[in-house]
C-alpha cells in the first residue's frame, strides 16, 4: 500500500506484521493490541521502532499510559462511512499528547482527506493507484474551518475577533511545492508544522 | 436575519466545488454509486423512486424574500415548477438531473443557501421554533444558537461520519413548537436560579422504527458551554453508538441500551475534559451573531393613531367572517404591541402538504416584502409564517393570499396534515399518504366543521421509518404493507410538544378504503365526549380508548 505524507509517496520502512508471523528482525514493525498485550516485554526490549495498529473498536484510551512506546499508531478504517476512529485521533493528539505518527489505513479516500488530516492524522495508507494530485487537491477544497480541530488551524469565529478577513479560495495549481496547504503565509506555518514536525 | 460573512460565503462556494468535483467523478466513472453515495447524502441529493431528489437547507426556517425567489427560479428552471417544504424546515426538489446540481447549488450560494448536511449519517441541517425572535415569552430568541451551531456542525471533520443521521433542535420558549422531544439532541431555553439563561439538554428523543421521547442530561447548561457540551455528546455517540445495524445506529437507541444515567456519566467526563477549551464559544462571538436577529423596525403607535388601526382592523373582523376565521386559526399573538404572525397554510383542499408552486413562492416572497419586513419562516408543520405583520395589514395580506390560493384557514386544524411523501415519491415507503392526506382533507373541507373541530393534529407516514412523524399526532395514521395490499394503523393521543407522548395503537388496522371513514369516526366520538373546551388529548386521557373502539370496531 502506498503511504502519503506530506504532499507525496513517501518511503514506508514500516512492515505490518500478523499476529502469527515473526518479527522481522531490527526493522520497525507494527503490531496489533492483542500482540502487543501478549507479548510486551519482548515488544519493548526490541532493538527497533515499534508502532501499534489499533482496530475501530480498540479506543485509544486502552494504550494511553504506553503511548511513548509507539513512533507510529495506525486506526483503522474498516469502511468509509465509519467514523470512529476521527474521534480516536482527536483524543490521541488533543487528550493523550500523542506526537507520533497517526497513520490512517484501511479504507482512506482523497473525500476523507481532509476531515483527516483535521483530526490529526499525518500519514495516509491509501490504495495502489491513488493519485497524489487528486490527494493534494482535496486537501485544498475547503479552506475556511469554523471549528477549531489538531490542525492548529485557526477557527473562523477566531479570525473574526482578530479582524481577518478570509483567505482567498487557493486555486488547485496554486497548491505550494512544500506541503499540501495553500500558499497564504498563516495556512503555511499550520501545515509545516503538522508535515514535518509532528503535533504541537 | 443571518447574513453571510466572507467566511461563510467562502465555505459555501468551496463546498459547491468540492461537490462539483465529485458529481464528474462520478460521471466520469471515476467514482462508482457506492463510493459516491455518501458524498451526495452529505450535500443533500438522494436517490428516489423517479429521479434524484434535491434537499435544500433552510437553517432553522428562516429566510428572505430574495432567498424565496431564488427558490421559485429553481423549481421552475431544475424542478417542474414546485417545491416542497418538510417536516424539518427543509424545501425539496424532485425531478433534478445530476449534471445540474452543481449548477443549482451555485444559484443556491448567490443567496446565501446551501444543501450542506440536509441528509448522510452527519449533523443535520438544525431546527428552532418558528415563532422565534416573535413569541411573547421568550427567554432568548433560538436561533442565534441554531445558527451557532450550524456553523459548529458544518463539515465538522470528527463528525462527519457518525453512526447514523442527527438531528438538533433548539426552542426559547417554555411552550415547544419545535418538537425538541423527539430529536437526537433538544435544546430548550429555561433560567437557572440565578435568573441566567441557559439550555436544559435532552437526548435520545426520536421517532422512526423504534421512537422514544427524548431524556434530560442536564437541567442547565450555561450557553456559553453551549459548544463544548455538544461535542462531548457527539464524542461518546461516535465511539459508543451501534454500526452493526443502521435500525439501531441513533442515538436513542445507544441511550435506551446504556440506560440514561450511565449515557449521562461518560458526557459529564467527556464534558470535563473539553470545557473551556478551543471550542468554547467566546462572548463576543454570541453577541456578534445575537446582532444579526436584532428585531425589525416595529411602527409603535400611540393614541389615536393606534385606536384608529384597532377600530379598522375590529371592524373588519366583525364584518367578514371568513376573515375573521383566518384570524382565528392563522394568526398568532406578537410580543410588539401592534403586531402579529401570519401563518400561511401549505395545505389547500385537494393538495399535498408542503407543496407550493413556483408562482406561489413569487407571490409569498412579494408579499413578504409588502407586508412583513421581507421576512418567511418554515415550519416544521409544513406551512410558512410571515413573523412580523401589522394588525392593519392583516386583512389585505389576507385578500392577497387568498388570489394565489394560500389563505386556507386551517392551521392546527383537522386539515392541517402531515404526511411524508410515501409511495407516489419515496423509495422506501410501503404505502400511499399523500392520497390518505387529500382524502381526509376533502372529507372535512368545510372550514366552519374544522373550526368546530378545533385544534386537532393527524400525521401520516407511509412506512415504519415515520417521516410523517405519526408517532406523535394526536391521530397517527401509518401506512403498512400485508401481502402486497396498504393497511394503515391508528395510533391516538401522541404529541411532540413539552408534554411529548407516544401515541398508542387504537385497534387493528383499517384498508386503504377504510381509514378516511375511520377518522371520521374519531373525530365525531371526539365531538360526542368532549367536554368543554378540551383538547383531543385531554379528553382522551379522561375517557380512554374504549368509547373510540366502540365506535370503530363495534360493526366488526
């Protein structure tokens, strides 16, 4: 499965592993909460990164105490009409301080992208053929947000109170070389920040 | 009235291209029905039994004559000449074609409108009182929390794709118009000790398959927490609400499974941990959408002037007597002195209930400008309302309805009818119900037997999901299918106000020849019994179901 970060294909050193496979050896592996649960001090005594994949019905609130063992936490999306795991994401980053990467596998297509990316999510499992352009426009579609989410963007009623006025719509072509975000000075701050760095 | 900023007009017509993005995808084959199915539900366009079926939002019924032509333009240019209000302060469009429906939304976004959340399992389009802003006891007018929250709800990105469809109401009155009681969240103004207003929170009301009258969560909420508190009951529907089954996705059923204090207790956590945080409603922000529903310039007339319009407005109402009907079921009492709200039926004899033709929609929007500060409410009976009328202007207001066939005197009335669309348009439905509503509305044509009748509320639905909301009319009619032939059950006594009752089944179900007699005989057992001026509910709660069985059994 290709993996999107930022505005491209990235290279995904990451292998999911079955709960019934080996571990590969000194690479950074992905498990499930059964297997982490099951075998955690084997887990953790690993001399690689390890990231957990959490299913739509597996609250984060289960890991929230062991969240500084995972550089990578996929939820799962079963289906696209299933929403669960936008709320897992915003826990994740908003409640639990979650800084790592919140990957978003299963069913992830570019009319989820951006609610996604709201949520906190910053990296995207998508399926063989994806276009990253049509990825890289979704993500501009919408550019006024009347809710404040992870993205660190700024709500509308905020921009009001400061007297903004709002950005123009970014046309597709427009989209900046660097990341996904729109070439306003304000949009590109939010948007390296979450690309590159992580949460704040 | 609301009126769009530069971000709101931005959001709109971003919207529109995302959309427009989508619909050539999917003409393109790029995208297959399944995938763009909920891409369309989330912007209003179903798929019907003939044709799509536009759902366009009108945010807690009210809107501008422009906005009004506009709409007329619509129906007469993408529909064939109609538009149909709904039970949710919503206006429907049958007959457009996919290839159009950006186009359309585009005409929609030059006024300011948008079919944004009107269907999809997201936050819908939110619903107040009709009478907001205008109805004399009011604590604070609801739509400045409606419009609040329709910007809250709007392409919110973590609910978006909940278990099921939701729906919001907010009322500022203790009587409620706005059904708070059967919706997934009601909102209904009240004051704590202190004297503050706040919202007393319900949840879990709803009607369909399983209908169930909504609980209270908390008995006040201070508004500012107004946000905070909303997304923390979303959150645990989210997380908690059922997607094995959509019959028992809502919210009433999560609440009735977890039992309402335990729903209460995971809010009331989530609620800590998110009050006074970013989403928190700043103060200013209240005020600043608090000003756009400021009330129109009220003419205050003193002394002779005001006895003068008096003296006018009581003669004509003691000379016309059709008018003075009118008035009676029509127009409702006005906090300003001089003033009063001129509702306008949608449910003409022979008609379908919510439908009004483009010409009509032309003539309400100039009459609106002519006589009531260019302002027109929905109601979720179905009908318009202008809010601001002059005593003095009643009666021509009155006449000039009247030319365009909109003057029917019958709100509350035996007439005044809520029916879904059932099998002439909906896919879904077992049974007939606009035939069911045009039948009874003939059966009792005759104004004089209605205003005798009095105050009465029937709703039919042509299947169990109860889109005519049946449930909670004081005679329900729900249409079912036995064999391949429509039968239609009689429910009594529900209602959807602050006293909000389930109706109960009278007795088995009548054929389709059979239900307009049926009613009839409710109504005359009504008659018979009554005592004083009792309402249906009130005298069934004192003599039961045996005299009505009697009378509709007894032959059997």
């Amino acid at each position: 499965m290709p993996l999107i970060k930022g505005d491209r294909i990235a290279e995904d050193p990451w292998i999911t592993v079955g709960d019934e496979e080996v571990l590969p050896e000194g690479a950074p592996a992905i498990v499930s909460l059964a297997r982490w649960r099951a075998e955690r001090d084997t887990l953790a005594g690993r001399n690689a990164p390890l990231g957990i994949r959490l299913r739509a019905d597996q609250p984060p609130g289960e890991i929230a105490a062991e969240l500084d063992r995972f550089q990578v936490i996929a939820l799962e999306f079963p289906s696209f009409g299933d929403g669960r795991a936008y709320s897992y994401a915003r826990l994740l980053r908003a409640r639990h301080g979650y800084r790592g990467e919140l990957r978003a596998v299963g069913q992830v297509l570019r009319d989820q992208a951006l609610f996604m990316r709201r949520c906190g999510f910053d990296a995207f499992e998508v399926a063989a053929g994806t276009g990253v352009a049509g990825w890289r426009e979704a993500l501009g579609e919408i550019s006024v947000f009347y809710q404040p989410a992870e993205d660190g963007r700024p709500a509308a009623h905020g921009l009001r109170r400061n007297g903004n006025a709002a950005t123009p719509t970014p046309a597709a072509d427009a989209v900046h070389d660097e990341d996904l975000g729109p070439s306003s000075p304000e949009r590109d701050l939010s948007t390296e920040r979450l690309g590159n760095d992580g949460y704040r | 009235m609301y009126r769009y900023d530069e971000f709101d007009r931005t959001l709109v017509r971003e919207r529109v291209a995302q959309f427009r993005g989508q619909v050539a995808r999917r003409l393109s084959g790029e995208l297959s029905e399944d995938e763009f199915r909920p891409l369309r539900l989330m912007n209003g366009l179903y798929l019907q039994l003939h044709a799509y079926m536009l759902r366009v939002a009108i945010p807690y019924g009210t809107f501008s004559a422009r906005q009004m032509r506009a709409l007329a333009d619509i129906a007469r240019r993408y529909d064939k000449g109609y538009g149909h209000f709904t039970t949710r302060q919503n206006i429907q469009y049958n007959w457009p074609r996919l290839d159009q429906v950006p186009d359309l939304l585009n005409e929609l976004a030059e006024v300011e409108m948008h079919a944004l959340q009107t269907s999809g399992n997201c936050i819908r389009n939110v619903t107040a009182d009709h009478y907001a802003g205008v109805a004399a006891e009011e604590i604070e007018d609801p739509r400045i929390y409606a419009e609040l929250i329709r910007q809250w709800s709007s392409l919110h990105p973590e609910f978006s794709f909940l278990p099921r469809k939701f729906k919001i109401a907010v009322t500022g009155t203790p009587h409620d118009r706005a059904a708070v009681k059967v919706h997934d969240i009601g909102l209904h103004m009240c004051r704590n000790e202190a004297g503050e207003p706040g919202f007393e929170v319900l949840v879990g009301g709803g009607l369909g398959r399983s209908p169930f009258v909504a609980k209270t969560i908390r008995g006040f909420l201070p508004k500012h927490h107004l946000l905070s508190y909303l997304e923390a009951i979303l959150r645990v529907y989210n997380q908690l609400g059922r997607r094995d089954n959509k019959y028992k996705a809502r919210l009433k059923i999560l609440v009735h499974e977890l039992g309402a204090e335990a729903f209460t207790e995971l809010v009331e956590a989530e609620w800590a941990e998110l009050k006074d945080g970013p989403v928190e409603l700043p103060a200013e922000e209240i005020a600043r959408i608090e000003s756009y529903f400021a009330a129109p310039p009220y003419e205050t007339l003193t002394g002779e002037a005001l006895e003068a319009q008096n003296r006018e407005f009581e003669v004509r109402r003691f000379e016309d007597r059709d008018f003075a009907r009118w008035l009676r079921s029509n127009v409702a009492a006005h906090k300003a002195p001089g003033y009063a709200i001129a509702n306008i039926s949608l449910k003409p004899e022979g008609g379908v209930p919510g439908d009004i033709s483009a010409d009509q929609m032309d003539a309400v929007a100039e009459l609106a400008e002519r006589f009531g500060f260019g302002e027109i409410r929905a109601s979720h009976q179905q009908n318009l309302l202008f809010p601001d009328v002059k005593l003095a202007d009643l009666y021509a207001l009155w006449q000039a309805l009247g030319r365009h066939g909109l003057a029917s005197p019958n709100i509350g009335l035996v007439a005044d009818i809520i029916a879904c669309p059932g099998m002439d348009y909906c896919s879904l439905a077992t049974a007939r119900s606009i035939p069911i509503a045009q039948a009874i509305g003939e059966r009792f044509a005759d104004p004089a037997r209605q205003h005798a009748i009095g105050e009465l509320g029937i709703k039919i639905s042509g299947c169990i999901n109860a889109c005519g909301h049946h449930h909670v009319g004081q005679i329900g009619i729900l249409g079912v299918d036995k064999k391949g032939e429509e039968f239609y059950q009689i429910t009594l006594g529900g209602a959807a106000d602050e006293n909000a009752t389930l109706g109960k089944i009278v007795g088995p179900a009548f054929g389709y020849d059979q239900v307009v007699d049926a009613v009839e005989t409710i109504v005359d057992t009504y008659l018979d019994v009554r005592a004083g001026g009792e309402t249906f509910n009130q005298t069934l709660a004192r003599v039961g179901f045996a005299p009505f069985k009697e009378k509709l059994y007894a032959a059997h």
